[in-house]
C-alpha cells in the first residue's frame, strides 16, 4: 500500500485507530521512516518509508493481529479529526449541535469524545467556512468576466457596495446571471410566459435569490435567469426585471404574461 505524503499517512492510521477501537502510538517518525505500535503486548505494527525520489509512502512491514481489549478513549480522536469527519455535515447544516456530534461519535464509532472537544471541532470548522466563503466572494467578478468570454450573448451583471468602495473595501452587493442559451431557447422554444419569485438563501452567506423561469412545449420548467440580492424589496425587484426585460426583449410586455408571486402589482408596473 503506498501514500501520497506523510500527512495522508497519519490520515490513514487515525482512520483505521478508531473504526477498529485500538489505541496506536507513533515510535519512529522522521523525513524518510514511520513506525507505529499498539499497546504493550499486542504484536501490531505497521512500518513505512519514503519510496522513489522521496514523492511518496510505502508500507514495508505490517503485523496485523491485535491481542489488546478495545479502547473507548482514543487519543487518535483528536479536535483536527473530528473537524474533518464532520465537516460536509456542518456545511450542510450548520446548526447541527456539538452535542449531537458527541452522541454520533460514540453510538456509531464507540469513542467518548467530551462535548468541549466537539465544539473546538465545530468552531474550526466554521472559521474554515467563512475563510472559503470570502475566497469565493473575491473570485466572482473574475468568474463573471470569464462567463462573458466562454459565454457570447450572456447577460452577467456583478455589483459591489458603492460605501464600502468609499472604506477601501470590495462588498459584493447583487449579481444577476441570463445564460445565452436560455435567451435563444426561451424566444425560439417556450411560450410568451414568464414566472418570477424570490427565496431566502440559508448558511453562511444570506440573502435573497431572484428568479425567472419559463414554459417549454412538453410543460416543464424552463430556467431563465437569477439574481442575489441582499434583500427582497421594490427597488431590486425593479432592478432585476430590468436587466430580464432586455435580456428577453421584452420591450413593453405588451406580447408576454408575467407571473409573480405576491408582488403582481410591482412586477407589472417594473415590466412596463
């Protein structure tokens, strides 16, 4: 079995420390050599060593058999692990408690880990989030200008807040987003008819998502356009049905029906 570097390694042998309940500890680590061991008197024991130009790990050795009673406590559970085995769970809902990690930990794993321990864990993970979050957030207008170029006929808008300009910082403020092909498919393809309404994001990043969608010949949804926005209001609601307005060429809406959700006087009134 060979590994990618060292820290894959040490992935690897915490893995497999605390599905398989054993308590294992590092005799031997340095830039060319890895041993660890079990517990006094279990015969376990897994050596490895750098291979090739030094690129990669290599198990030479290994004594698989354990003669040791299963540990409930493993050090191996450490804050760093439990970040990484929790991580996709938190991103998906990030209310999800330190003490319920805690409970899953030992009912599906059988490892005691304290709730402190689980909250260290979700913190790291939360700042990992926020650190990702703001790494997006700084690449949008690229991606919109790459969108223009990959994209001919697109309809991409990306706006940042004109008072945190003024403060020397970039605040994204709304995006709007019309595909070329939705435009070419909606005008060639899809009935005079267009669906508009907006919903909250949840996580991290809040706001409001905007959106427009049509009807294809077989009655299906057919996507449109989207904006984000920091709130739902008249003023972006305006704002949006302008950029879809020509995106569409719409003109008046004199030749298409508009449907919003609660906000028909608006809509019809933005359109016209």
């Amino acid at each position: 079995m060979t590994f990618q570097d060292k820290q894959e390694v040490k992935r690897a042998i915490d893995k497999y420390s605390i599905t398989r309940g054993v308590s294992l500890k590092v005799v031997r680590s340095d830039k060319r050599t890895y041993q660890v061991v079990c517990e006094e008197g279990c015969p376990f024991s897994l050596y490895l060593s750098t291979y090739g130009l030094n690129i990669g790990w290599q198990v030479k050795s290994l004594a698989y058999d354990h003669k040791c009673a299963r540990v409930y406590k493993n050090q191996r559970a450490s804050t760093m692990w439990l970040a990484q085995y929790f991580k996709e769970r938190v991103q998906e809902a990030p209310n999800f408690k330190a003490k319920d990690m805690k409970n899953e930990v030992q009912r599906d794993l059988k490892v005691y880990v304290s709730v402190h321990k689980c909250k260290r864990a979700k913190k790291k993970i939360m700042e990992e989030m926020d650190g990702s979050y703001k790494d997006e957030f700084s690449k949008l207008e690229a991606y919109c200008n790459e969108l223009k170029l990959s994209n001919p006929g697109s309809d991409v808008c990306v706006e940042v807040s004109e008072e945190a300009l003024e403060q020397g910082r970039r605040v994204f403020k709304r995006l709007y987003l019309c595909f070329n092909a939705a435009k070419v498919g909606w005008k060639e393809g899809c009935r005079p008819l267009v669906g508009v309404d907006g919903t909250f994001l949840k996580g991290k990043a809040r706001g409001i998502m905007l959106t427009a969608v049509g009807i294809d010949g077989n009655d299906s949804v057919y996507p449109l356009a989207l904006a984000v926005v920091e709130k739902e209001n008249a003023h972006h609601w305006s704002w949006f049905l302008q950029w879809l307005r020509q995106s569409l060429d719409l003109r008046n809406g004199e030749t298409v029906t508009l449907i919003s959700d609660m906000q028909k006087v608006m809509a019809c009134n933005s359109i016209q």
